[in-house]
C-alpha cells in the first residue's frame, strides 16, 4: 500500500504552495486570474520548448541541450507576462476591490505571476510519478533507491518556490532596469536545472543541497527586494 | 545510478513532453517486472460449485518466498514474520496435502508453481473417479478407482490465486530478488522492503452457474456483463459412406444401420496449458488411422450392409458436454442437423454398435471393456489382433463418452478399447506432464518410402491397434473378411503425433488447409463457445481428408460443386509426401453444437443434475509483476515529513501573511534606478 507513500509527497510537493495560495491569493479573484494566466504562460513555453526539442532531431538524446533552451524559453516566457502584466495595470485598476494595494505594491503581481509559474512547473514535473506511486510498489527494483518518491517530491518543491522568488526577484529588476539581476535570476536558473542533470552520479542529497542552498540564497535576495530587511524580520517577530 | 536518471528525467518533464513522445520510459518500467503470466488457474462453476483460484480485485501481493524443498516451504508457513506471503514452489510440491495447509493459513496471499527438475512420479489433479456424476451409477469402485493418484485439486475452490510459470527468464529474475532483499534475517522481514508479487487474475463469477447466468442475463442497466460462458466447442463427425444416394447425391439414405467410432477431443488441466499426449491423443491418433484405413479398404467397393460415423467428442472432461449435446439431439431427431428432408434422420436405436478408443499407450495389452458384450464384434477383434494381445474387462466401465450412450439406450452393444485393466496407467491424467516424454514418444519424420522402422514405438502400437479395428469393422459391415495386405499407415500416424504434440503447423496441417500456424501444440482445453477453436477445425479437416472421395483436380471450381447439406468439397494435398499437389475432395465431415444443453433447454433445472452444467468465469487483467514493497518504517516517515512540512508551511505562510506589512517595508515609489 504506497498510498501512503503517495499522500506523503503530495503533502509535500504541494502543501507549502497550497499554504500560499490559500492565505495570499484565493481571497481576491483578479489574483486567481494573474495566477492561471501565468501558469498558461510557463505551459506556452514548454510547449516551444518541446517543439524545439522535437526539430532538433541530432540533439534528441543530449538533456542538457533541453534544459538549457527550455531555461531560456521560461525566461522569455517570464518577460513577455511582465510587459502583459505592467500593460494591463490600468485595466486591473478598474477592476480590483483593493486595486491600492495590488498595484502600489508592484511585488504583488510579480509574487503571484511567480507562484503561478512555479505551481505548474512543480505539478508538471510530479504528477506522473505520483500517478505510478499509488501502486503496490516502490522504487528500487531495478536500481534506484526507496527514496526516489521523496527526493523528487523535495526536487519538485523546490523548484515551485524558486520560480516564486525569481518572478519577485526578475519583475523587479526589469522595474528599476537592473540588468544585473536579471542576470542573476537566469543564471540561477540555468544552474538549478543542470544541477538536476548531475543525479546520475551524485546521487539525490548532492543535488538536493546545492538546490536548496540555491534557494535560501533567492529567498533572502527576494526578501531584501521586496523590502525586507534584518530589522524589518526582527520587529515582526519580536511582535512590536 | 539508474534512479538518478530517472530524477533527471522527470525534472526534464518540465522541458516538455519529451518523454511522451521519445521513449515513453515511466517510473513504472523502473519499479515493476512483469513476468509470464500466461499459464494462470482459472475459475469455473457447475450447478452447485465454483472451483479454481481467483485474485483479490486489483490483485494479491505478497512478498516472495522461493522454495526449493518441502522444509523451505514449511518454514515460511511456521516462522514467517512479514505476512502475506507469495510462494514459488516446484510441481512436486503443489500436492493436495500442501494446498490444505496453504489454505488454511493466513499468511499465505497467492502461489507460483514452477516446473520441478526432478522427475515426477505422478501428478494429476483429476478426481480419482473423473466425472462422477455423469458416468454410470457403479462404475468406480472405491476400491479399484480409475485415476488412483488423482488428488481432486482442479475440483476444490481455492481462495488464492496460482499461476504456473516455465520461463527461466522469469524465474531467475524473482529467484535473484528473492536472495537479494528477502532471504536472510527473516526476524527482521518487517523492518525492511521486500521483494514481493502482484498477481492479478480476477474472476467475476462467483457461487455457482446458475447464479452467474441469472446475473449475465439480467437486464437492469444497458450495458450487460457477462460474468461467466457455458464451457463449449464442436463435436467432429463424419461418415463413411455418404448418407445421401442418388445420381445426384440428393435423396436421403434412410433406413441404414451405423456403427459409431468415438473418441475425445479434450483435456485439461489446473493452468491454462494442456498436454494430453495419452488422453486424449493416443485414441484420437487411433481413430484417425483406423478411419483412414477403413476408407483406404472400402474405396472401390459400396457393398455395404452398415455405415461407419466417426465422431470425436469434444468438452467429455467436463461431464461428457460432447456426447450429451449428441446423445440429446440424436433422441430428437435433430442429428445431423437439417435432417428429414435433405439428410436422413438418425436416432439412437439406429446404432447397431458403439467403439469407443480412449487411452492406447504403448502396453502389452489392450483390453475392450464392455457392459453389453458385442460377442461377434469381440471375435472379429481377436480375429484381426494379429500381434497385439487383447483382453476383455466386464467389471464396471472406465469413464467415456460411452457412458451417456448407456444410459439412454441401456441395450447398446458397445465396448471401450482402452491399455489398462483397472487404474489407469497413466499417472498424469488431464495434467501438463502428460507429454510426448510420458508416451515415450519420439517424431520418426517418416516418408512413404522408408516404411522400415526399426525397434517398437507408440506408432507401431497404434498402427497395430488401428489396423485390428478397421479390419474388424470391415468385416462388419461387409459381412466378409478382409483378405488385403493393407495395413494403418505409420507415416500419418507418426505425423498426427507430432502434429498434436510438438508443432502444430505439421505436414498434416499442411496438406489440408494454408494457414501457416506456430510451431507449437495447440491447446486441447475445450474452452468457452464463443472463443476460436483452431484445434477442433483442424482434427475435422484431418478426418474429413482421410474419409473423403477423390473427384478431380484441385482447382477453384472445386469448392464451387454444388453445396449439399450432406457432403463439402475442399482442395486438399493429394498426399504427405506430395503437398503441393491439390485434389478435391468430397467430404462427409460436418460438426455439431459440443454445448450442453443444459443451456439451451428453457428453465432448464438446475439442481437435477442431468446435464453437465461447467462454465467458465470471465475475467480482466490476467498479470504476474514482480516489484518492491516497502517497508512500514519507510512509508510512515514519508506520510510524516509529507505532513510536517505541510502544516508547518501553513502556519509560516499564514504568519507571514498576517505581519506583512511590518515585514516589508512600503517601498519609494522615487526609487532611483541602482546599477551592480
């Protein structure tokens, strides 16, 4: 019965984006549109990146061909819904109930448009090994480890909330023309993917760290852009 | 690391569809083995049980236990600690004993039976008297039963699937896992992934036929299932003489005396895979030479006093379904079918004797058991046994077709040729050792020029029975000696053999029909009604080549002759040497309905016993995977980090949201653009 198994990685893979979702985006509608809306963007570009992939017949078999024109198609994918999204302002104005605050805080719909594309790409990226880990069976019959089911589930998490703090991250250097963290965003992302591409030797917990190091490291970038601070972190736990 | 691969594959999934349309490589192929499947025990019903073996819906898993010794197995029953478990045993270990104690244990979830290395002294799970309830009150005797090493095991409902399993590929591979995650420190099974089977082989019917058929028929949605089918096929028969006169061959030969030749057609066993080389190939290699040579004797001469039908009964293990089906339409005139005006109507009375040719291993004697002695036709046999040795029994009649003859013509002059005395002297009955290696069997590849063979085999056997028979049945309906030098031709017996036995797309199979078929035996389990049976069209075609009459050239216009309810024209080879060379032939053979009629008579009763009543249950999937079951531990850490983060990620996310706006800072909107 890996039922278990099955519910363990959703709760996983899934449960911190549902967190978000339920607390920061399901109360106001023009959010939920933002998030789909991003979400069909990240879908758009994989499907260029598939169609890329399937012309370029020499290169089929070599991954690290796809993953990097498919970082680069995701990236383009995220410029082009930030032109759509700081376009579309004036018409959100009109009709969102707390419209100050959606469009005062430019880190709003970036957040959002990021967890929408992290929300697809996670789901993506597990639902078919979810799919097969309701079986009686686990991993490791044919080489692999029992832990497969959890490493991806972590793998995919990961990736859900990087693509949240690059949106944060990448639609506010594109506000205030800092090339340099775009450069930054892309070039975490290419190496996050390709780190991906090192399981074959070194095994689930030498990607996992770096991964996640990765992470913390966009996490605090993220924060401190969205107007974090240390001192900001200390007032709102000390609770004054 | 294999498992690497696969992480990066799925991360890649992110690129694309990639794998849909590359190599299509799932995480499935990678955590499950699937394994020959194809040899599962089935569920079948009759009036008042279910029998065999049937899965859990979505299949039985169990972690493997590889037993090569009787101890082996006693040891998982008594010590194992990691329930339930899949045992993979030896055919020498799958006795009756063994199956009760399987089936009153609960640790045990399915069970895999391989072929044993050493030879078997007996196995066969017929019932020591087959067909009880159909044969004639009294003639098994409890202490002289026909089948005495029967265990009755294809007759019990056992509540765990079985699969049979010959595929070394298969074996080596759950033999290897095994070793590797579950044969040592046995205390500690539960703490660890085992190696374990998924057997799938789910029946849907359940409780007896009558309940199934009333539920197949019930009409309540417009989607009916089918939960289970009658057990069905066809009989063969054909005549001797045309039963039609006539210039034309038009007008009914009416009024004319018979002679019937019988046979079976059919075995089974507890998977699904048949042998049957001594029952039923011995006697139907018999037939075939004997009708052969019959023809061979009676070509040119149609002085005939009585006509010969050879008819090969089929489904006769399962309650005689055959001769019932036969017996039933003979006593109401509807045999053969479209009799009355086109074809003269036969009925019981008009059987003047009744030969019946069951299992003829090679043994010293054969023996003609009767219970109404055909005295003459017994001294024609003597007279015509030539080197045989020929016995008589009177005491109780082994199981045949013979037996529903009996009872609805009690008078019936009739004897059963058979090469054992009491038991029988095959100690694989309806099993998947009754091979070509228990009839001593070896293919001669004779051709008509080489007739010499040296040393005794099976084929000289059935040629010298076949040719004591035709001789006797010569005389019979001529009333004359047969004074010729002709004798049962070994080359077609040796061919049928090997036909039946080893390859199926054989020089007989070849001479009467084109399809080129796989060279293997075919299978000899009657089957359900509605499913093809190559088998029974190609034994028809064989008795209709050799009982046919020659009428010109093979050619197209050949099947063009005028269509006759009584005779079929086919181009067939002219001869076993000569393939290529077609002739057309004019054949009597034709077949008739093998269903019993138990389902075809309205409200028919099911509780009176008087037909047989077998079907066979429907299933889905029929799968055998081999993968690794995780541990408890495992699992719960898995639910528990799952759950952990889940909630945590509720409470942080939840907190952040609530101090947002202490947590950052309303940023300028004057913000000055900043460089790196």
């Amino acid at each position: 019965m890996t039922l278990v198994e099955f519910f363990g990685c959703t709760f996983l893979a899934f449960g911190p984006p549902f967190a978000m979702f339920v607390f920061t985006i399901a109360h106001d509608p023009v959010r939920i549109i933002i998030l789909i809306a991003a979400a069909f963007f990240w879908l758009v570009s994989l499907l260029l990146s598939s169609l890329w992939w399937y012309i370029v017949v020499p290169l089929r078999q070599d991954l690290a061909f796809g993953v990097v024109f498919s970082v680069f198609f995701q990236e383009t994918f995220r410029y082009i819904i930030y032109k759509i999204l700081r376009k579309a302002e004036n018409g959100l104005k009109k009709i969102t109930d707390d419209s100050t605050q959606l469009i005062e805080n430019k880190h709003i719909l970036a957040y959002v448009s990021g967890l929408g594309f992290g929300i697809i790409s996670g789901a993506f990226s597990l639902v078919n090994i979810l799919a097969d880990a309701v079986g009686p069976g686990t991993m490791g019959l044919k080489g692999g480890n029992e832990m497969f089911f959890l490493t991806s589930a972590a793998t995919g998490l990961c990736f859900t909330l990087l693509h949240t703090f690059w949106g944060v991250i990448f639609f506010n250097a594109l506000d205030n023309s800092n090339k340099c963290y775009v450069g930054v965003v892309v070039v975490s992302h290419l190496l996050s993917s390709c780190i991906t591409l090192l399981n074959f030797k070194v095994g689930p917990a030498g990607t996992l760290i770096p991964l996640y190091f990765n992470l913390v490291l966009m996490g605090l970038m993220a924060y401190r852009v969205a107007g974090g601070s240390y001192a900001s972190f200390k007032s709102c736990i000390t609770f004054k | 690391m294999d498992f690497n691969k696969k992480t990066t594959l799925f991360r890649l999934i992110i690129i694309s569809s990639v794998l849909m349309i590359g190599n299509g490589i799932r995480t499935k192929d990678k955590m499950y083995e699937n394994i020959d499947a194809s040899k599962a025990c089935f569920r079948r019903l009759n009036a008042t049980h279910q029998i065999g073996c049937t899965s859990e819906r979505g299949g039985s898993t169990g972690a493997i236990h590889f037993c090569a010794s009787q101890s082996d197995l006693d040891f998982i029953i008594k010590n194992g600690t990691a329930p339930p478990y899949v045992p993979i045993i030896p055919t020498n270990l799958f006795t009756s004993e063994n199956i009760a104690r399987l089936k009153k244990t609960p640790k045990i979830s399915g069970l895999l039976v391989y072929p044993s290395e050493s030879p078997l002294q007996h196995f066969t799970h017929e019932q020591q008297c087959p067909n009880p309830a159909s044969s004639l009150p009294g003639s098994c005797k409890a202490t002289n039963v026909w089948n005495p090493h029967g265990t009755g095991l294809l007759y019990h409902d056992i509540p765990f699937p079985v699969f049979y399993v010959e595929s070394v590929e298969s074996l080596t591979f759950a033999k290897e896992c095994f070793e590797k995650y579950n044969n040592f420190s046995f205390g500690g099974q539960r703490d660890r992934s085992l190696c374990s089977l998924q057997l799938l082989s789910f029946m849907y019917a359940a409780t007896n036929s009558s309940t199934c058929i009333r539920r197949s028929n019930a009409f309540t949605n417009l989607n009916p299932v089918r939960f289970c089918d009658p057990l069905g096929d066809q009989n063969v028969w054909a005549a001797l003489y045309p039963l039609v006169k006539g210039a034309n061959l038009t007008e009914p030969n009416r009024n004319a005396k018979y002679i019937i030749v019988g046979a079976r057609l059919d075995t089974t066993s507890m998977f699904d895979k048949t042998a049957g080389a001594v029952s039923p190939v011995t006697g139907l290699v018999a037939l075939l030479a004997t009708a052969k040579l019959l023809k061979e004797m009676t070509t040119n001469d149609n002085n005939y006093e009585k006509n010969v039908l050879f008819v090969i009964f089929n489904g006769e293990t399962y309650d005689y379904i055959g001769s019932q089906r036969f017996v039933y339409e003979l006593l109401r005139g509807k045999f053969p079918a479209k009799s009355g005006d086109y074809l003269p109507e036969i009925t019981i009375d008009d059987i003047d004797l009744f030969v019946e040719l069951s299992q003829l291993n090679w043994t010293e004697t054969v023996v003609a058991h009767y219970l109404n002695k055909p005295s003459d036709f017994l001294l024609k046999l003597y007279a015509n046994k030539g080197g045989l040795n020929l016995d008589e029994a009177s005491d109780g009649l082994p199981p045949g077709s013979l037996h529903t003859f009996l009872k609805n013509r009690t008078e019936l002059p009739s004897l059963i040729l058979t090469d054992h005395r009491n038991g029988y002297l095959n100690n694989f009955y309806n099993s998947i050792y009754d091979n070509a290696t228990n009839l001593n069997y070896v293919y001669l590849n004779l051709s008509k020029s080489s007739d010499s063979v040296v040393g005794d085999n099976i084929q000289k056997h059935i040629q010298n029975v076949s040719t004591m028979l035709a001789k006797s049945l010569y005389s019979e309906i001529t009333s004359k000696s047969y004074f010729g030098e002709k004798i049962a031709d070994l080359q077609f017996i040796d061919e049928l053999f090997y036909c039946y036995l080893e390859d199926s797309n054989c020089r007989v199979h070849q001479a009467i029909q084109k399809l080129e078929l796989r060279q293997q035996p075919l299978s000899l389990y009657i089957g359900v009604e509605l499913a093809p049976h190559f088998i029974t069209t190609l034994v028809g075609l064989t008795l209709g080549w050799v009982t046919g009459d020659v009428v010109g050239e093979g050619n197209a216009n050949c099947t063009n002759e005028p269509k006759n309810y009584a005779l079929r024209y086919y181009n067939m080879s002219q001869s076993l040497d000569d393939l290529n060379t077609t002739l057309c032939y004019r054949i009597t053979m034709n077949f008739t309905e093998a269903v019993s009629p138990a389902f075809i008579i309205d409200g028919y009763d099911w509780s009176s016993g008087q037909y047989s009543t077998w079907t066979e249950s429907t299933w889905g999937d029929i799968k055998l995977r081999i993968f690794l079951k995780p541990s408890a531990a495992h699992e719960n850490m898995t639910i528990a980090i799952g759950s952990i983060v889940f909630i945590f990620s509720l409470i942080f996310v939840y907190f952040v949201k609530s101090r947002s706006h202490i947590l950052f800072a309303p940023q300028l909107p004057t913000l000055a653009p900043t460089n790196c």
